[in-house]
C-alpha cells in the first residue's frame, strides 16, 4: 500500500521542519525535510529521509557532511522558500539571504548553517540507508549550538504550528496507580 504526501492519512503525523544545509555539486544548499529524527543519545545521531533525486543528497553524498538545523517558529518563511523548489535549478541559499535569512559558516564541516534556528546540529555522514522512495542518511552530531529563546516549528496537515499549551502529564496518583496494574498484570 502506497503512503503518498498530503494523502489525508500522511498528514495526521506530527513532525518538526528540519532545514538541511549542505555543500557539494550544486554548492551551498538547504532543504526542508519534515522527516528528521533523533535517533541515539550516545553517540548523537540523527537520520533525515530525503528523496532519492535531491541535490541536498547528491551533495551530501559527495562531502559526506551536512548540517540540520531545527526550524524556529518565526522562520516559517525560510521553511517554505527551502522546501518550495530545488537546489538543482534554484539558489535558495541566495534567495534566503536576499529575503533578509542569515546564516553562518559551521564550526566543524563545511557548509552554513542556518542562524536564529531552534537547534543547529553539524553531521558527518556514517550509514545511507534505501527505504522505499527515500534514502535515509544517518550523522553523527559532531558540533551543537541551541538557539537562545527559540522554540522549533511543528508541521500537522501541511500546516505549521506553534505548541504553546502543555498538556499534563498524569498526577503521581495517577501514575502509582498505573504502577501496580502493570505489577499485578506481570507474565
């Protein structure tokens, strides 16, 4: 069965807008990429999952490096203009930088990175993965900066959002009692 984007049941997933920024064939180059993934503590690794034909994927895997960057809420501009066209045909990074967007060289790989975002991470590339019609790329965090006051950008029904209400967690009497019925109802 076939999953395709913007399908009505595609779009009930929750993700934030990872912005990838790499350097290789068609140079300096950033994409949006709603599947980006934390994916072990130690060591950090991440995982995006970009389409098999994106320059973001050719440069990558001709510098074995990228950087993703976690879209801040008041950068849902800079999400659409990266995930609008591609980098084969399009310089975003210029079209970015002329909308008023600034970025910064990283610290440990060579490419920009995205200034005033949630989260800026520096990959090396360590596995490539097919799935399906993606490839998943896995890094290794090797440089992470916070953005200071920042709060990412979440993406549901095609839509951005912003989580400004928590919802709380159960109370501790609610969670004991939880914790004997998982007792009592051990194998």
């Amino acid at each position: 069965m076939d999953l395709p984007w913007g399908n009505e049941k595609t779009i009930m997933f929750i993700t934030n807008v990872g912005l990838i920024t790499s350097k290789g064939i068609y140079g300096d180059n950033i994409m949006a990429a709603e599947w980006t993934h934390h994916v072990s503590y130690s060591p950090g690794l991440i995982a995006v999952c970009l389409g098999l034909n994106r320059a973001t994927l050719q440069n990558i895997n001709s510098s074995k490096e990228f950087g993703v960057n976690l879209t801040a809420t008041d950068q849902n501009i800079l999400a659409s203009v990266a995930g609008g066209s591609t980098g084969k045909e399009i310089d975003k990074v210029k079209v970015l930088k002329e909308l008023g967007f600034k970025f910064y060289k990283a610290k440990k790989i060579n490419t920009l990175m995205v200034k005033d975002a949630a989260l800026n991470l520096e990959c090396k590339l360590v596995k490539q993965i097919e799935l399906g019609d993606h490839m998943m790329l896995v890094g290794e965090v090797i440089n992470a900066e916070l953005g200071k006051g920042k709060e990412p950008l979440a993406y549901h029904r095609l839509k951005y959002w912003k989580l400004d209400k928590n919802i709380e967690k159960p109370s501790e009497k609610e969670l004991e009692r939880i914790k004997n019925i998982v007792q009592e109802n051990k194998k």
